[in-house]
C-alpha cells in the first residue's frame, strides 16, 4: 500500500496545546507528516513582527512532540506549493483559521482544514508575557503622526499619551489621535512606560535625561544628541539605571538593510574599500529643517542616516572627518559632503535639503561592488556587480508601512530581552555619530 505523505507548517512560536493537537490530528491523517517551520525573515516579511522564539526553538519543540518525521523550513511565499510536488504530498493540512485560504493547492493534493484549538493563540500567550507597554511620544511633528501610525502595526504596544510644553499644539495631536495630552512633563512620566521622543535635536538631551531619571525606557528620534560627551553620559545613565535607550534611526532595524549588510560582509565583494551614501530631500523653505539657524541644515537633519552603512562597514573609528557644504542664504547647510577615512578604506556621506542628487548607496570592494537604488535608506533591492557587466545578483527584502514598526518592534523586544537588538545599532556607533554631528557644529556653526 502506498505511504500517505502530509503536511503542514506553522510558525510555532512559543509552543502551545494548540500546536501539540494540531501536530498530533496532522501526523494521524497519513503514515509520514512533513513539518514547515517558518524563518524569521519570512514572518517578518509576512508582517508577523514579534515571534519570539528563535528558528532553532520552534523546530526543537515540534521535533519534540515527535509527531513529525521529517521538518523544513519555509522561507518564502509560493513554497507549499514546490513542497507538494517535490515531497509527493497526498494531504495537506492547516488550522480552521486558514479555511479557504489553501482551497487552490486541492488541484495537486488533498486540502484538510483540523478544528482550531480554541481560546490559545502565540499572538495571546506573547501579550501575557510582554505586558502591554505604555508610550508616551514627547513632540508633535510629523514623524510623531508616523510614529503612531506605524506603533499600530505592532502588537504589545499602546500609544497612550503625548507631551508638548505647547498647550494648544498638544492638544491638537491629542485630539485628532483620541490619546492623552500633557504640557506637564511630570504629569506625562506618571502616564506612561516607555517615552518616544521627537522634539527638535537640541532638545533630545535634556527629555532622554529626565525621562531616564524617572525610570523610563528610551527610545529617541535621530540625531540622538549632538556632542559626544553627551551621549557617553545618557547611555551611562541608562547602563547604571538597567534602563532601555536605542537611537531611532529606522534603517538601521530594516530587514532589507541587514540583508545588504550580511551580502556586503560575506565576502563577495571581496575587502570593502569605499562607501559612498548619499540622501537628499527637497524641503520647504519655510520649514524648521531650513529655518532654525542654529539646528537645522542638512547633515543635522540627514546625517544619521547617511553615516548608518558607513559604520556598519568600516566599523565607528574613523581616523578622519572633513566637511564640505553648500550654504544657503541663511549659512545653513542645504548640501553637504562628510568625508571619512578608516584604517582599511574610504567613505563619503552626502545629504541635501536644497539640492537634489541620486539617493543611492554603493559599497566597492576588492573582487565588486554592491549598488543599492533609492531610496536605500527603506532597503528593498540591491544588486552585487562584478568586472564581467553581465554578471549581476539580485536580491530583494520586503519593506512595510513607513518602515518605523521594524524599530519599535525591536525597542520592544529589547525590553523583554535586554541586549538582543543592541548589534544593529550599537552603542559606540551611536556616540561616534554623536561625536561627528559635534564636530560639524564647531566647524561650520560657530
Ligand atoms: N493552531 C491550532 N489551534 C490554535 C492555534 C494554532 O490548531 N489554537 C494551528 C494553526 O491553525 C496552524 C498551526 O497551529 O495550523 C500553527 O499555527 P501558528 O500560526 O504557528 O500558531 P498561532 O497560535 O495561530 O500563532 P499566531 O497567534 O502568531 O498567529
């Protein structure tokens, strides 16, 4: 008689009853049952962002169960499908939450939808165990709108209260999101868990301070603070208070951006030997990025960014930093051009607010080069090249919403798992950009 191949797949994150009767109904449908285990880039890229249980921790618990004979990996949309035909599949099988989702496979194999366990779920026992977190958002501009926006996206999350010594504008952001609203920042400290801040720049030193002094959890827009004395002494604060503080610069917490990073490290380009990171905006002139004379410009504004792949390749200690810039009429910089040398190569780090260049990011190395189309900062593609022109690699990474879930899922991660994200953006990284923001205000404000 012929064997009764089935299968099935989950993400079996933090293994649950559910999952066990699953497995169990799975394997007594057939003599041999295939197990698929979801990669963690392929939920990210399906938008489950908070899995919390490695790869490795989900197979190990399937494989316990013992029901399983065999167990792979899914990593990509369109894979059931290849699976059924290269495993010979006569039956495959899901939870009742998918019904009808897989009725087209019944044209290769048969489709069983088994009765979903009720009342467990991953999603519920990862709420139990990372209690609902509190935010409170310190500032009121754009990026603040985003940030609720994209905090919706995340679970385990509520975005509760904002603050702004403005009444009225506090009031207006309040109201047009139904959240709490404060000018009172002791008041707001008492409302919330963790703090968000997106003031202007040369505010972020003093908030991160007395929200790290009430025991708060951080995590603030870029440029986190602008000397590096500063930065020493805000990380150092939150080190001796066991308190979360992570640099919010978006990129640095993209799946598509640590893609690049893995392809441009693993040796196919050979020894990198120059980066070059150029992103220009045109912005309005009547905004605070063109008009605050003091803090705005463009590298305040976008050197964050541009310096991320940078140090990310050559590592944070530069041995040398000149500034170019164009002016405009008030002496802000709406262009400017960081050049940077390292032990072992070479960078430039272009940004402008009144002029407009290619947003592109190309890392050259010894055996080719890899190049990374705008916008790069929102990682989607890249392309490695080769001296032969014919011979280019193509990858590709999903990118969701405005790309700020990525970093608040990781900031909450972070306070669950202290240290588990802190190589995406490090430290020392953080205070060496901190420390070039410092030397380009000596230089080119004073
Ligand atoms: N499953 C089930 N009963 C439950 C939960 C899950 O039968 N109470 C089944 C799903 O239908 C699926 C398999 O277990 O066939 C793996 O599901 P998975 O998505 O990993 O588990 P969930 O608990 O549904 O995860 P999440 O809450 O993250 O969606």
């Amino acid at each position: 008689m012929k064997m009764v191949k089935v299968i099935t797949y989950g993400t079996f994150d933090l293994f649950h009853e559910g999952h066990y009767r699953l497995l169990q109904r799975a394997k007594a449908l057939g003599d041999y049952l295939i197990v698929g285990v979801t990669t963690e880039s392929f939920d990210k890229a399906r938008g489950k962002l908070g899995v919390i249980d490695s790869l490795m921790t989900r197979i190990e618990n399937v494989r316990k169960t013992g029901f399983a004979d065999e167990i792979i990996i899914e990593e990509s949309v369109g894979q059931k499908f290849s699976d059924i035909k290269k495993y010979n599949i006569d039956i495959f099988t899901v939870g009742s939450d998918w019904v009808g989702k897989f009725d087209h496979l019944n044209d290769y194999c048969k489709v069983v939808y088994l009765e979903r366990t009720k009342n467990i779920s991953s999603t519920m026992l990862r709420e139990q165990k990372r209690h609902i977190q509190r935010i409170g958002i310190i500032g009121t501009g754009r990026i603040a709108n985003r940030f609720f926006i994209e905090a919706r996206a995340v679970s385990g999350v509520n975005v509760q209260s904002v603050y702004n010594p403005h009444p009225d504008s506090v009031a207006k952001f309040a109201e047009k999101w139904s959240i709490n609203a404060y000018s009172d920042l002791e008041k707001f400290f008492a409302d919330v868990d963790v703090v968000y801040i997106a003031s202007p720049h040369q505010t972020h030193y003093e908030y991160i301070k007395s929200a790290l002094n009430h025991d708060k959890h951080v995590l603030c827009e870029k440029p986190m603070v602008l000397k590096k004395s500063e930065a020493e002494e805000v990380f150092k604060i939150a080190k001796d208070k066991k308190l979360i503080l992570m640099e919010g610069i978006k990129t640095a917490y993209c799946p598509g951006f640590h893609k690049l990073l893995g392809v441009a490290h693993s040796g196919k380009i050979g020894s990198i030997r120059n980066v070059e990171a150029c992103f220009t905006k045109l912005e309005n002139p009547e905004n605070r990025e063109l008009k605050d004379e003091k803090f705005g410009g463009s590298f305040f504004e976008l050197g964050s960014y541009i310096m991320l792949p940078i140090f990310k390749l050559f590592g944070e200690n530069y041995t040398e930093l000149k500034f170019d810039t164009i002016n405009g009429e008030n002496g802000l910089d709406i262009f400017t051009r960081a050049s940077f040398k390292f032990p072992t190569g070479i960078a430039t780090a272009t940004c402008g607010l009144g002029v407009k260049s290619e947003g592109r990011l190309l890392i050259a190395g010894t055996k080719g080069y890899i190049l990374v189309t705008a916008p790069w900062w929102k990682t989607t593609y890249f392309e490695v090249h080769y001296e032969n022109p014919n011979e280019i690699e193509k990858y590709s990474e999903t990118f969701l919403g405005d790309g700020l879930r990525y970093e608040i899922n990781d900031f909450l991660l972070q306070l669950t798992s202290p240290g588990v994200n802190d190589f995406k953006l490090t430290r020392n990284e953080s205070i060496s950009m901190a420390a070039a923001m410092e030397q380009f205000f000596s230089e080119k404000r004073n």
